[in-house]
C-alpha cells in the first residue's frame, strides 16, 4: 500500500525545513532504513530515513525547496498504485512518478527541445521552482524552451546555471540566437584534434546562504543593530586551573575519580569544563548577566526576564557554521556531569543531529576561540541575552615578585554586555569574581562538594 514520506518536525519551535538533498530517485527500490533525503532546520540538518521497503513512486519537492513540517514530500509505495490523493495541497509540483515516460521518448523530446532557438521571454509552460525563477530574474537567463532536470521535468536551480553559462539570456534577437544543432559529422571527416589544455577554471563562484548561514546572518545584524554592546578584557593566573587538570590527568592513569554519570577513566575535564564550571558558579551572583532584555516599544517600557538557574550557552565550531547549545541548569551540575553533557552537544552539534530545542532558551554564553590561538576579541552577544564571556588562549605573563619579574600562565577573558540592561561597574564585578574564582578553581571545586 502505497505510504506518505511527510516532513519531520524537528522541535516545538521549527514550522518549515528545507529540503538540502535527495539521496534516492523516483523509480528506485528502498530499503528500510535508506536515507531519502537530507533537510535543513534553521538551527541544524539531518537525514530521513525510510521507515518501510518499496518503492519511490512520487517526489513533489525539490532540492532547495522550504516545506512546512507535516506536509507530504514523496510517495512509497508499489508500481501501479494510484498517488493522486497524496499530492500536497498548494503545491506546484508535479509529482514525478516511476516509469511515466519510456526512455526512449524522452530522449527525442530532449533533442528536438536542444534545436530550438533562443527566444527572448522569461515565460515557459514547464513547471519552475521559486529558487529557479529567482535565478533566472538574477541572471537574465532566458527559460523559453528550457528543459528541467528536476521531479517532473521541473527547471530547477542548476538547470538556470546552466543555461546561464551557455548565453540563454533575456532579450537577445531570435535572429541571432545560436540553436544548438544535432550535428551529423561527414562520413570522410577528419576526426576533432583532442584538447591540448583544460577548460580553465571560473575566477569566482557564488553560493547561496544555508539556512542556518541566513540565522547566524540575521542574528548578529540584530544584534549589533539593536544592542548598547562593550567590551571588557581581564586575565588570570591559570597556575592552579593547569595543576588541577595535571592531576585529574594522572588520577584518570591510575583509575582514580568517580562520581556519579562520571569517570575519570573515560574522560579528563578539559580547560573549557572547568570555565564552564566557574562561570555556573559565578553568574547567578550577578543576575543582570543572567538575563534576556527586550527592548521598549511606544508605549511600552523595556523589561528584563532573570533565571532563577544558569542556562549556558556553549558556542560550537561546525562545518554548518556557528551553533550554540544550551547547557541546562548548568549551576546544578558537578564538573563531571558538565564536562560529559558539553561533549555530547558537541558531538550532535557536529553531526547535525541536535534537537532545535537545545538550541534555544539560553541566558548567557561562553564563546573560546583560546585553542586558534586568538589572545583578546570582541564576542557578539546572542540576543535576547544579556552578556556573552569570550576566552582566550594562554600566554605568558610577566609579574613583579619580591621585587623580581616572575612569569606565570595567563589566560585572557572578554566580556561583552549590554549597557541597555547591565552597566559597566556591575559587569566588571562580574568579571572581577570569575578571575578570583579561576585563579583559585581548586578551592570552587572544593566549595561545591
């Protein structure tokens, strides 16, 4: 019987997804467990895999398309089975079903399309995606007569690129449009000399913005646009924070250091675990930074939502582009459970794999760009949130002791606040107490037993 693929929802908060690329054909035989198709949240990307064997009758979406969650995109099913009912309301797809068309057919149909002269229109009775049409508008290119290589003969984004790069533009004279003949070579002629030199390569190339590109995009234009932001720079003595972690290195050699969700044996708190730890214990002494802010509208004053607990943001680097999961109710985990929850954000940050729910609700975000090797930056906060704490690496700092210069490994911070809800006495206590609390973070752990 044939069955629906519909579009997951990935979260409360996710209302439509892109389609980033089909793994299978329409024509195909899956297996259960096959992807069918990769598809793009604002906030991450993911696989769908086929939840039953048979096979792909219909596809009625295509690769860059914005689908609403729920909504049918493809068909399983046997050979022969009726899928009209499973056409999506509103959609101008045609659905692209199995054996529709011999090979044969289509074959001709391509050849003759090929020798047809470029005329100058934009209009054409083939289906065209949103993306195409935007394309060819961009471009100038002439979609009269244009095959589609998408579902349904559809033109699809590649099919305008394409067409672009062989001088299908708008507004070119049908008389000196140049058909593209199928040439018959004479039975006595030469054959072509092979190329001696490669097609060289175009000097620039455009890519549209991912999804999530176009979220991280609009974020920090908010942010920078809307926000009173600056910038406070400090440093500690990491002295004690890299004997602890020597020490927790060797108690993990030895099989020491359990506790509960926790092995030493299977992990060692990095550098990054333990700020995270301060930074827990810290922030709910300073609420302001533990904060959303929104801003006043005629009429209406600004306010300010405080958390009662610390919901930390970690910034994670991934190919995808910048992702910030929420460490929930950091304050109330213990270094282990801390450094075993980031690793598996992380982790699902970088497999795309990461529930979108995760990546909302934060109150304030630590951000380390230390292991690039970058000193002192200006981080951008995540509205709607307060504060946001940038980490840099180490580096050697120079000392007076006793009257002599003494060096020491110093490890730099910057805090970047908004004014509009924190000033910068409150903010720089912030920071005051976190270096005294790194520089001694033996002592904050030995306080949260």
């Amino acid at each position: 019987m044939a069955t629906a693929v519909i579009m997951p929802r990935q979260g409360q908060s996710v209302e439509s997804c892109i389609i980033g690329r089909w793994h299978v054909s329409v024509g195909d035989r899956i297996a259960e467990g096959d992807t069918l198709f990769t598809y793009e949240t604002d906030k991450a990307t993911f696989d769908e895999r086929a939840q039953l064997a048979g096979t792909l009758l219909a596809i009625f979406f295509e690769e860059g398309e914005d689908v609403p969650v729920l909504t049918t995109v493809a068909v399983i099913g046997e050979e022969g089975e009726d899928i009209a009912a499973f056409r999506p309301a509103g959609s101008e797809a045609t659905p692209t079903e199995a054996a529709a068309t011999p090979p044969g057919i289509a074959t001709t149909t391509a050849t003759q399309t090929a020798a047809v002269p470029v005329v100058a229109t934009t209009d054409t009775d083939a289906p065209v995606s949103p993306r195409a049409r935007a394309a060819a508008e961009r471009g100038g290119v002439d979609l009269a007569g244009l095959a589609g290589s998408g579902p349904g003969g559809r033109v699809i984004e590649r099919d305008v690129q394409a067409a672009h790069a062989a001088g299908r533009f708008v507004g070119r004279p049908a008389a000196q449009a140049t058909p593209v003949p199928v040439a018959t070579p004479a039975p006595d002629a030469a054959p072509a000399p092979p190329a001696t030199e490669p097609a060289a390569e175009p000097a620039t190339w455009t890519e549209p913005d991912t999804r999530i590109r176009q979220v991280i995009a609009t974020q920090m234009h908010r942010s920078l646009s809307e926000m009173a932001q600056l910038t406070l720079h400090a440093s500690f003595d990491a002295t004690a924070m890299l004997a602890l972690r020597r020490r927790l290195r060797a108690a993990a050699a030895d099989g020491l250091g359990r506790e509960e969700g926790f092995t030493l044996t299977e992990q060692v708190p990095t550098i990054n675990d333990l700020l995270l730890y301060a930074v827990s214990r810290v922030l709910p002494r300073h609420p302001r930074l533990n904060a959303n802010y929104e801003s006043g509208q005629p009429g209406r004053p600004g306010q300010i939502t405080f958390f009662r607990h610390v919901q930390l943001g970690v910034a994670v680097d991934t190919e995808r582009g910048l992702m910030v999961p929420t460490l929930r109710d950091a304050d109330r985990l213990s270094l282990g459970a801390i450094s075993s929850r980031v690793r598996e954000l992380a982790a699902a940050c970088q497999t795309g794999e990461i529930s979108p729910d995760l990546l909302t609700g934060g109150s304030f975000t630590v951000t380390n760009l230390g292991t690039l090797g970058v000193e002192q930056f200006t981080p951008v906060i995540n509205p709607p949130q307060t504060g946001i704490l940038g980490v840099g690496t180490l580096t050697t700092g120079i000392r007076d002791a006793d009257g002599s210069p003494q060096t020491y490994p110093r490890m730099g911070l910057s805090l970047t606040f908004d004014h509009r809800a924190v000033d910068g006495a409150p903010a720089a206590r912030f920071l005051q107490d976190l270096t005294r609390a790194l520089t001694n973070i033996d002592i904050l752990l030995w306080e949260g037993v």
